[in-house]
C-alpha cells in the first residue's frame, strides 16, 4: 500500500468516511502529538492495515517493516474490537525495540467506525510517549525516594492541616512516645507543644504565606503522650495535604546535643560519669576534651588525648561533618588503643568552635547479637521467621534440617506451601499456626502436628508460633519454633501400646477390653445388643507344668491367633492373663447365633496345636454373657458375670459353653460370701471335728477314727462339707484348715487315749493343695510332738486323684512323712486310674475302698469281684484295706466273706462329737 494513501474503512473513493468529511474531527478527537504521531486506519471486511507518513520515523523502520511491525502493536485491537458498535474509543500501550535495540513505547488510540449495520474498521493514532512514561517513572522515582526518606529520617517528621496532625513518621512516633502512628494521627498539634514555646510556634507558622516558604530552625519545648517535655530543633514548611493548605514541620532532637554543649561549656561533672565517650573536638578534628568514658573505651588518657587529631584516636577515619550529614548519627568501627575493635555508635553535634561527639561503646551488644545468633544457628529446635507478607525469611539450620530443604530453597518460600497435618487431616491455609498467628495475635502453644518433607518422609514436630514483636500493636511478623518429636512420638504410641496389649499375644489387654466395652456400652449409637464370651482353656496348666513356659507361651500366641481369625473385623479379642481370653461383639443379636460363634470358636481351639514337633490338643470352658441397650451393667459387672458363667462351665464338666444368669450370679455371690465366711470361721471357732468309728472286720471293735470337720455357721446353720470343703480347697484356706484340723484332732485323741487307756488310731485326710504346701511335713512333726500322740497311731490319707496329679512329687511327700513313722492311706480307691504298679511305687499301709463299690455289694456279684479284686490286690503288696460307707449289715457280712480288714460307716457308727462317742471325761 502507498504510505501516503490512507484508506478509511467503510469510505468511497475519495476516500473519506460514509457521510462524514475526513478533515480533523474523526482523528482529531483522538488526539494529536506532532512528530510523535502518526494516523493509521485498520478495515474488519479487508482485514488491510492503512497509515499515513510518518510512521516510519514513529517506529524507525523502512517502510518495507511498517505493515508487519504495526499489525503486532495494534493486534489486541483489531481482535478484539469486531464486535464493539460504532465510535466507541480504545486505548492501548505497547513496548517495541526499534533497529537501533532501544525500547520506546506507543499509546495506541482508536475509535470503531460504521453506521447502524455495525463496525467496519477502526481509525486511529500512534503516539511516541516514552518520554512520558520516563518522566512519570522517574517522578514515582523520586516520590518513593522522597517518602522513604522522610519515613526513615531520624529526624521526627510530621505534617499538620488545621491544626489536626494527619502525618508522622517512624521517628516521630518514637520521639513522642507512642507505640504506633494510631496513637497520633487526628490529634491536635498543640496537644505535644509546650505552653511556654505555643505562642512562637504559631507566629511562625502564620508567617508562611505561600507554598514551600519555611521557617528558619528553632529551640521548641515538645511534650511526649506521658507529658515529658523534651528540647527539639524544629522548621514548618508551608505545603499541601491531598489538595488543601498544610504545614509540614521537621524536629531533630536536640537535647543530648544542648545538654552536650552546656557539659562542654560549664564543664558539668556529668560529663565525668557518663558510660558513653564524649569527645569535643575542633573544626579540624583536634581534641580538645576527652572524658573519663573515653579513656574506658579508647585506652587513652586525656592527657595523652588531647591535642591529638581524633581519627588517630578512636582508630579510623572520623569527620564530624560527615556523620552531620548522615542524619547526627551513624554506627562505624573504631579501635582501642591495643587495637581491639569496637563497635561504635557515634553521634555529633556543631559547636560554635567546633564538635561534639558522643560515642557509644556497642562492642558487648553486638557481640551478645552475634552470640544470640551463634545460638539460634546452634538450636536443635527450628526456627523461622515468617514476613507479614507470610513468606519465610529466616531459617535456622535446624529447621531446614527437620523441613528437609535447603536454606536458599526455604527462604521466600510462602509459609502455606509446607504440608502441616494435624490429627483429621491436612490443616487448610486459613489454619495454618503462623495465619492464625498473624490473624488474632494469640500464640498458638504446643501444637503437635506431621510434617510432610519433600522427599515424602512424615516428621511430627511439636510447634509454638508467636508474634516476633507483640509490642507493636502494627507488626504481624511471626516467629515459628519447633522440636522433632517423631521418636518421642513412636516411643509414646509404643507405650501406649504396650500398655493396652498383651506383650506375648499383641491382643487387647484387660485395659483396653474395659474401656471398649464401656465404650461399646455407651452413647447414643450403642448397639441393639452387646455380648462377651469369657474363654478359658480347660487343662492347660498341665501343658504349662509338664513341657515348660515357653511352650506354654507358645501355645497361647496359637490361641489367641485362632480367636482373632475366628471373630469379625469390628469385633474385640482380648487376653486378661493366664489362660483366660475374651470376645466383644455387637455384630450379633440372636442367641442361636451366640451359640454358633461360641461353638465356632471352640472348634478352632480344639483343632489339634503342634510347637516343638509335639502335637498338643486343647478345649474351652467359655461363659457367656449379652447386656441389651437398655442394660444398666457396667463393663466390670459384665466381665463379672462372664467370669462366673464360665466358672459355671468348668463345674458342669469342661469343654462346654454356658449363658450368665441371675441365679448363677447369686450362686456365686453366695459361694464367695461362703468363702468370706469360711476365713471367718477359723478365728470364731465355729469349725468343729467329729469322729467316725472305723472298726476290724473280725472282732468287730474300734481300732481308728476318722475326722471329720463340721461348720455350724452362725447364720446359715450347718454347712455341708461337701459346699465348704471345695471352698476351702481352691483357696489358701485348705493349708490353714489342714493345720487347725491336724492340731486339734491330735490333741483330742492324745488325750481319749490316755485317759481311755485304748489304743486308738486317728485317720486325717490330707488334701491335694496340702500336699503341695512345704510346711506339711513340719506341721505334722510338730503337732505330734506338741500334744504327744505316737506316730503310728496317726494315718493320714491322700485321695487317688491326688497322688496321680503328680505322682514323682507325692511320693516324694509321702516318703518325707513315713520317716517320721506315721502311717499312709490312699483314700477313695477306684475312683481314679491307680494300678498295682502305682501302689507298690507309693510307701503306702492303708488302701480305702470307695463306697460306690461297697453300696452294691450285696446284691451285685460284679460289685462284690471288683471288690474282691482290690482287696487281693491290696494284700498283694501288704496294704490294710478298709471298707467305706457300710450301710447294713449284709455288706458287712460279704466284706467279711471276702477278707476286708476293716469298714465304716453308719451301719458302724454315725461320725459323733468326741464326748458323744468316748463319754464326757474330765
């Protein structure tokens, strides 16, 4: 296209515009520059680029570059105005580099042209404003510059309009004694000047009439919020404030420098005690006062000092007109006279011959920083630093250590990209310790939460986040702390499970069964019903004492293995100790159901166990027990009365199952009253010996008598032996009857037999506990030689089923008590699985035939052989053999027949008290 021809879209041939003149009103709308601007016209039918001359110079391309360089400036227009209506303007700035490589910018105006059927093209301008944008840069320059000067000037800055502070800077704040800008804007100026210096202050400033005139520097008394008053050197300089008349006045402090010059001038004694070094020197740098601070801090004398130029001095270059111009304060380092460094903090002020200089010794603060900072870097705890912005600052190595990145990759970093989770879940960013931190002000103490590290490892950190400076009331950078407690945390959870788990099954211990079952047992979603099974393994003290605790041990982790498998994924396996587990479970509501779980369970535990290469079989005796959502028992009452349904179990036989009922829990609570009572009984003397006659077959006298103990309770009145004695036999309470029993039943016949003058044999049965006791064998000496009954007239008597529990160990006992010469009996003979054998391994004299062979013995010839087999058995290995429970006489007389030695029984003799049978005697 002809740079000089510019075709207007929607124009006929002359070339101007459907109905309109070209001339300067379409373009000239948009805003001529001179030579900064040239037109250029764009048609939405053509898709063609127009422009007039000039636009070569514009951009500094040939004209064979115009099309191709104008088409990219002006793309974001031309695409994106189709369908804008008519006359509707458009304003766009484009950066472009022209040959030459430098970057200018174009202000692209245009303005949609067509009629009522819609736009066809655009018409517009060019602009060359990279001068303005450079002026208007380096204007917001300037301003940024200007501001951060007056808001980091030492001196106090603070702008006034009407009489209402509406600017202070940050020295300002300080001087006045606020915490923050808060405390100052909207107050009255007149509210910090001093009543003797008001007046001045405002004839200079209403001498200010116009803008930027300024007062010369004036002494003015200020006063802080706390109504100190304080000496500053102040100018008001006449200005605007968003528009309107406002004055803004600078105060230096001058009051170290006036008290410095009246030191200097009076030579107060001030001077000589001050900590700081306050050095006067003249206008070219010679000393001429040196205080005795400076002689601390410098190691030199006054004497030697002054004279002498002071850079020399202090150890480094030193012009007071220098630090005036930095603002009358600078912080540098110095030197001692040994050459040490000093970290200095200098400030000056002009005298009228020369300076003063007020040098602070910072060397012990700077090094406590350093030191500070050597212990942070040092902490095993991590530290940073969060910006108000909530990006990382700072980090110590600890906390990139713990966070697992390196420092340059942490700093900057916003603190929400770090994967902090507490317990629920990951915390969201709003939760986040440093935004809550930020957000409310409140520390956030302790919080244990899981970080994830970049590399996909969990650490559990125990994090504190605080405001860095809560002072002010403005800051909201945050200082977060924590500690690595991912061991302390394993090593916790690992107590905690140790302290709820059986150690040798890693089931639920009885803790842990309590709490569930409370838990289970309560609250609203409580189920509709809740059962426990208490299972207890049927012999396995046997297996326990015969190959050992380690197979034992062995076959408990078996068992428990076996439970955990048999039960449902919500249902709670347990061991309480020993032999004894337990199931929870809420999953089942049916009592057929019940009964299948608890066979089920039985099944798995009888399956044949192999440990060692020996095959080891097992059963349960299991009580149960189901409490309904309307059950008022507690788990401790439930496990109670599981315990007693199972004890239930093991009585009616073994390897079975049994439901809790009321009347087992009062059965219970009755044995347990019982066995109370029975510890009772001994110290009450409500037990008492009676005496069964056992008489020789032949001549038909006594020759021994059994005892017997009785109970009379002082309730409950007598008290069956056949209810007390288990009793006392699965309690300690059988060792302490035995020897109650032993003492007074020899007594008792020590004496009938003396003053009888018979020769009468006692027979005292002896229980399977106590021959476990190892005090029986000195019990029994001793009960012989205190009441003097002979050995051999006393026989004590071991039922069968005790001497084969552990025949090594009874014949062990038994062999201790026959060398002290008194006779043995194995009582209840045939109940058990003794053989001949056995008895001749035993140091026996007396074989008890048991009265379920003797009942039938009249009437059935096959009771009568069995009993004739065990008397010749008896005989064999010369064994008295006694008969009991002779009820008639023609037991009596077959007894006879098959050559029995002796029998009792009621037929013989009803067991009597000892007056009863022998007479009263004195």
């Amino acid at each position: 296209m002809e740079a000089d021809a510019l075709a207007v879209p929607g124009a006929g041939n002359s070339g101007h515009p459907t109905g309109a003149p070209l001339g300067n009103e379409p373009v000239g709308d948009l805003g001529l520059a001179g030579d900064h601007a040239a037109i250029w016209s764009y048609d939405f039918g053509s898709e063609t680029l127009s422009w007039l001359p000039g636009l070569e110079n514009l951009l500094g391309v040939t004209e064979a570059d115009i099309e191709s360089r104008l088409a990219d400036l002006v793309a974001p227009l031309t695409s994106g105005t189709r369908t804008s209506p008519p006359w509707r303007e458009f304003e766009l700035e484009q950066s472009f580099r022209n040959p030459a490589g430098e970057l200018r910018w174009l202000r692209l105006r245009a303005r949609t042209l067509g009629d009522e059927n819609g736009s066809t093209g655009l018409l517009g301008i060019a602009t060359d404003v990279t001068d303005v944008r450079e002026n208007r840069q380096a204007l917001e320059d300037l301003t940024d510059r200007y501001r951060l000067l007056v808001e980091l000037s030492p001196d106090a800055v603070c702008v006034h309009e009407a009489g209402v502070v509406t600017y202070v800077n940050r020295a300002a704040v300080t001087a006045l004694g606020a915490s923050s800008t808060a405390e100052l804007i909207g107050r009255p100026i007149m509210d910090f000047v001093a009543d003797e210096s008001l007046p001045a202050l405002l004839d200079r400033i209403a001498s200010l009439h116009r803008q930027g005139a300024s007062t010369d520097p004036a002494d003015t008394v200020m006063l802080r919020l706390d109504g100190a008053k304080y000496l500053v050197q102040s100018i008001s300089v006449r200005t605007t404030w968003e528009g309107r008349p406002a004055f803004q006045v600078i105060m230096r402090d001058i009051s170290a420098q006036k008290a410095a010059e009246a030191t200097l001038r009076y030579q107060a004694a001030l001077i000589s005690h001050v900590s700081d070094a306050i050095i006067a020197t003249s206008r070219t740098g010679v000393v001429t006062s040196w205080n005795p601070a400076a002689e601390n801090v410098y190691g030199w004398t006054a004497g030697e000092a002054i004279g002498g130029t002071v850079s020399y001095l202090v150890g480094a270059a030193l012009d007071p007109e220098t630090v005036l111009r930095k603002g009358g304060v600078m912080r540098t380092t110095h030197r001692h006279r040994n050459g040490s460094t000093l970290a200095i903090r200098i400030s000056a002020a002009e005298m009228n011959d020369g300076f003063v200089l007020v040098c602070a010794d910072e060397t012990a603060r700077r090094r406590a920083e350093q030191h500070y900072s050597t212990v942070v870097a040092s902490l095993d705890e991590g530290v940073v630093v969060i910006g108000p912005g909530g990006l990382i600052e700072s980090a110590n190595p600890a906390a990139c250590r713990i966070i697992g990145v390196d420092h340059d990759d942490l700093i900057g970093i916003p603190c929400v990209t770090l994967e902090l989770y507490d317990e629920q879940g990951r915390l969201p960013p709003a939760r986040m310790p440093s935004v809550l931190t930020r957000r409310t002000r409140v520390t956030q103490n302790g919080l244990v939460l899981r970080l994830r590290r970049p590399d996909g490892g969990d650490v559990w950190i125990s994090l504190t986040s605080r405001l860095l400076t809560p002072e002010d009331p403005s800051a909201t950078a945050v200082v977060t702390s924590f500690t690595d407690i991912t061991e302390r945390r394993a090593i916790g959870e690992r107590l905690a499970h140790e302290a709820t788990h059986d150690p040798l099954t890693e089931l639920a211990n009885r803790t842990l069964v309590l709490d569930s079952l409370a838990e289970a047992l309560s609250g609203a979603g409580r189920a509709e019903l809740t059962t426990l099974l208490f299972i207890d393994l049927d012999k396995f003290k046997v297996i326990n004492d015969s190959l050992g605790h380690s197979v034992g041990d062995k076959v408990l982790r078996i068992v428990g293995e076996r439970l955990r498998r048999g039960i449902g994924e919500s249902d709670l396996v347990g061991r309480l100790g020993g032999d004894e587990f337990v199931v929870v479970t809420a999953e089942i509501t049916e009592p057929g159901e019940i009964k299948a779980l608890a066979e089920h369970l039985r099944e798995a535990l009888t399956e044949p166990i192999t440990v060692n290469g020996r095959q080891l079989h097992i059963d349960a005796s299991i009580g149960i027990v189901t409490a309904a959502n309307d059950d008022t028992r507690t788990a401790e009452d439930l496990l109670r009365d599981a315990d007693v349904a199972m004890y239930q179990a093991k009585t009616l036989g073994r390897a079975r199952y049994e439901f809790f009922d009321v009347e087992l829990r009062e059965r219970m609570q009755r044995r347990l009253r019982m066995e109370q009572d029975l510890r009772d009984a001994l110290q009450n003397e409500e037990l008492w010996t009676a005496y069964q006659p056992v008489v020789d077959i032949e001549s038909g006298e006594m020759v021994a008598v059994e005892a017997l103990l009785r109970w009379k309770h002082p309730v409950h009145g007598t008290i069956s032996p056949a209810e007390f004695i288990p009793l006392a036999e699965e309690s300690d309470l059988i060792n302490l009857i035995g020897k109650y029993v032993l003492r007074t039943t020899t007594r008792e016949i020590a004496k009938r037999r003396e003053q009888l003058g018979i020769d009468l044999n006692l027979k005292v049965n002896l229980s399977a506990r106590q021959l476990d006791d190892p005090h029986l064998v000195p019990t029994v000496q001793d009960a012989m030689k205190t009441t003097g009954l002979p050995p051999h007239a006393l026989t004590l008597e071991v039922t069968e089923s005790a001497l084969m529990r552990d025949q090594a160990a009874a014949a062990e006992v038994l062999t201790s008590l026959r060398d002290l010469g008194v006779s043995l009996a194995i009582d209840d003979f045939g109940t058990g699985y003794s053989s001949l054998a056995q008895l001749q391994r035993l140091p026996l004299d007396t074989l008890k035939i048991d009265r379920t062979f003797v009942t039938g013995i009249a009437e059935s010839r096959d009771a009568a052989a069995i009993v004739k087999s065990i008397i010749a058995m008896a005989h064999a290995v010369d064994l008295i053999v006694v008969a009991e429970g002779v009820e008639d006489e023609d037991q009596l007389i077959v007894l006879r027949e098959l050559r029995c030695d002796q029998a009792q029984g009621f037929h013989l003799g009803r067991p009597a008290p000892p007056d009863q049978l022998f007479g009263a005697v004195e």
